[in-house]
C-alpha cells in the first residue's frame, strides 16, 4: 500500500488534545485505512511530518447493523484509528496551531 493512502484524516478531540499535553511524549490520533499495520502507519507518519515515531497503537471499530423489530434500520461503518506516540521535542504545526 502508497503512504499517500495509509492516513485518512487527522481525529482532532478533546480526549486526543489531552494526549498531545502528555509530560514524556505526544500522542497524535489518526483516522487509517483499514488495511494498514502499524509499521506502515508508522513509516507514513514519519514521511508526511517529518517527526520521530516511538510507537504504534491500534483500535478497530466492528461495522454493526441496527435491527429494530427485525427490520435493518441503519448501518455504522466500522473504523480503524491509530494512535501514533511522537517524541516530545517534535512539532507538528497542524495539531499545535501556527
């Protein structure tokens, strides 16, 4: 898989901006494609920002129908977000402003 296709979008939340204010090290949160390991998400971190990754977490999100008196009602789309540990001197002037 293209670095270019491994990041979809960068989560930005109140529990992912308390993570970048962590004393040892920033946690930066990302939206991945489904396909993606972690060396991968890793490598395409590096590359588009320029910062040295630590590590590598990953949470995947089940896709789930919603049955209402035995009729589908809706769909949720299952995930993949990944949660990529940056050293403490590196800057990424998207998640930190201008």
């Amino acid at each position: 898989m293209e670095l270019t296709q491994v990041l979809i979008k960068p989560l930005v939340s109140e529990k992912s901006t308390s993570l970048l204010s962590n004393a040892n090290a920033k946690c930066l949160t990302f939206l991945v494609h489904p396909d993606a390991n972690k060396t991968e998400i890793g490598r395409a971190v590096e590359t588009v920002f320029g910062v040295t990754v630590l590590k590598v977490n990953v949470v995947c999100g089940k896709a789930r129908d919603y049955v209402r008196q035995n009729r589908r009602q809706c769909h949720k789309p299952g995930y993949k977000k990944a949660f990529v540990t940056v050293t403490q001197d590196s800057k990424i002037e998207y998640f930190e402003g201008a």
